[in-house]
C-alpha cells in the first residue's frame, strides 16, 4: 500500500495544498514552521482519526476559519481507497465527519485499518523514557489498526472503568452497592482480559521482529521485549487461526476477576481501580538492562525506531498490506552514517519524511524531496 495524494484545505497553515507522493521515500524539506509536521499530521489523521498535536478537532483548522478538510488517497491490493476528514465550528454543522471512499461513516472503528501508519517523532521518545501510559498508547493505536475487535473492546472497557471508578468514589457500604460493584467487576474482568491477552501476543510478535532490527542499528546489542502486568507473565497458546485471518489470536484466559476481588479494599480505600490493563506496561531491556532507567538517550533513540521499524513488519505480515511510515523530524537527530542506515532499512516501504535538511548519503532509487515554506509546496 502506498499513499498516492494528500489534499489539505484550512488545516493549519495550509491554505490549499496538493500533493502527489512517490512510493518509495519522500522526504519534505524546510525550516523549522513552515507546515511539514502539518502534511505529516493531516495523513495521521486520516489513518487513525484524530491528530497528534491536540486531542482538539477544531484546533487543526486555520486560523481566522471556520472549517478545515483533509483527503487522502492510497493505493492497496484491490484498488485505490480514499479517506476525507472535515472538521467544523460552523453553526448546524459543526463537528468531525468521516468519509471513507465518498460514503460517511458514524464510529471511527470503521476508519482503524483502512490506511494503516507507523508514525514516530522525538516525543514518541515517551514510548521509551516516560510513563507506561506512553506505551499502552503504542500498542493501543497499533493494535486496533489490525484488529478492529480489539479498539471497540477497549472503547467499552474505558465505559465501564469509568462507570466502576464513579461508583468507587460514591459507595457506601449496602448490600446493593457492593452487588453493583460485583457487576462492573464481571464486565471489567471479561474486557480486560480479552486487551491483555491481544496485548500480550502482540508483545510477542513485536519480540520477534525488533530484535533483528536493532542488531543492524546497534550492532553488539541485545533487545528484550515483554509484556508486564499484574496478571504476571503471560506467554500465549498456539493460535489455531488460519494464516489468512487478520484477528489476533486468543490466549489462555487471566483471572483479572479474582484480582479485582483481591483489590477490592484497596480500590475503596482509594476510590479508584488499581489492577487491570488501564495500569499494565511493557518491560524493555537491552544487554539485560531495563532501557527505561539505564539507557543513554542515543540507545533510548535507537530503541524507539528499533520498535517502530518492526511495527512495519507486523502490520505487513498481519495485514497482507505494507504500512505507511511517517517520520517527523528523526534524522535531524542522527548522523550521517545513521542517517544511510535508517534510510536503507525503510526503503521497501513507502516512508514520508519531514526534516530541517537533507543530503542523504544512501544509494535510493525512489526518492522525491519537496520543499515545504510558508504552508505550501514550493516545488517537487
């Protein structure tokens, strides 16, 4: 799969833009506020819905506007596809809609998939250095882009963690109220081991994959990958799935239900819900020690792409499709040797690149470079 063309009205500060993109590495080149991150961030939403610089719709459209409008097309297996997001504050219409090949859609459920993306830019450093809620985000977005089953089974886990949690800050202590809980409990239980057991496959297809990857980049490096939860290690069954399925496989149930029964009066005392996959993390490790608190920020660098690269591959493998990568403002971050490296290793997928500068070393047969200035293409 490979995007075709990009087409942006109102979106940032892009007034009307147009671009044709070829399959292989386009790289756009200009200084810094120019509206690079922008095309990157109007493909994002395409793919996965909403944009990454603000959980806000409206704030992508352009200053002094009333409306911003943002079209992709790609071309897969069986033909081309095209998505086309509005956003609005106009009176009576005001709002996102949706449009997949011409024909609106109501849950963006339907959209996840339709244009898959790996997207990384030095705050996808989170992934690596900060919070685990950085790293359920990395496999939330990728996981629910090959496995619709997956993103509205966490959309309904939220629901009910939210309505467990308001009742945790509410209840007393009758007999109706904890028979409530026991409810919430069940359904949290039933969701919340499906995420796991999803989450923990997909952990272990990630293993396989980043641990070659990161050889080539950091040679005499060792990578470890692993899925850490309070369900303890998880390791997944033999699927039974034919190879055409694009579901993720199951696993062997968790009995999250008796954790939460076990935490039950530390979840009152703290009027909040203290074990489940809202609080799970990924363990990463390099030569044995944990990335998080011992790598140097290059090794943090090289393990985030290391991560993101083999994110390419499982979507290939899973999918049947080749992933779009987007890159905002990576090889500002490596040299030159690096740079040739990364540029080799991605160049069987279609990537688009933003960066300040570019002379690139490697020998790329498909490349195009667009200068990007004032929020339009200047030339290509």
């Amino acid at each position: 799969m490979f995007i075709k063309s990009l087409s942006l009205q109102n979106f940032r500060n892009h007034a009307r833009t147009v671009v044709e993109f070829g399959e292989g590495i386009n790289v756009l080149v200009g200084d810094n506020a120019q509206g690079k991150t922008n095309l990157i961030e109007a493909i994002y939403m395409t793919c996965i819905g909403r944009g990454f610089k603000s959980p806000r719709d409206r704030e992508v459209i352009k200053f002094g506007q009333d409306f911003a409008k943002v079209k992709t097309t790609a071309v897969k297996k069986f033909g081309k596809i095209s998505v086309e997001i509005a956003v609005s504050t106009i009176q009576g219409k005001a709002g996102k809609s949706i449009k997949i090949n011409e024909v609106p859609i109501t849950r963006t459920g339907e959209l996840m998939g339709t244009v898959p993306c790996v997207f990384f830019n030095p705050d996808e450093l989170k992934l690596v250095k900060e919070a685990p809620a950085d790293r359920r985000r990395f496999m939330d977005i990728d996981i629910s882009q090959i496995d619709k089953i997956y993103f509205y089974n966490l959309l309904r886990y939220n629901k009910v963690l939210k309505q467990r949690n308001a009742l945790l800050k509410s209840i007393g202590t009758s007999a109706d109220e904890m028979r409530s809980l026991d409810i919430w409990d069940e359904q949290l239980a039933t969701l919340g081991e499906q995420i796991i057991n999803r989450r923990v496959l997909f952990c272990e297809e990630l293993k396989k994959e980043v641990v070659g990857v990161h050889k080539v980049i950091a040679p005499g490096e060792t990578i470890e990958v692993a899925y850490e939860g309070a369900l303890g290690d998880i390791s997944p069954r033999k699927s039974s799935a034919s190879p055409a399925d694009n579901s993720l496989a199951k696993h062997a149930p968790a009995p999250l239900l008796s954790l939460l029964k076990s935490a039950r009066a530390n979840d009152l005392r703290l009027r909040t819900t203290t074990v489940g996959p809202h609080r799970d993390d990924i363990a990463l490790s390099i030569n044995g020690k944990d990335v998080r608190g011992f790598a140097s920020q290059g090794q943090q660098r090289t393990v985030a792409l290391s991560l993101k690269i083999a994110e390419l591959k499982i979507f290939e493998r899973v999918i049947g499709e080749k992933p779009v990568l987007l890159l905002d403002d990576v090889l500002s971050e490596l040299d030159a040797r690096r740079q040739a490296k990364l540029l080799d290793l991605i160049k069987e997928w279609q990537s688009i690149i933003t960066t300040t500068e570019f002379s690139s070393q490697a020998p790329l047969a498909a490349l195009r470079v667009f200068k990007v200035a004032s929020g339009a293409i200047v030339n290509t």
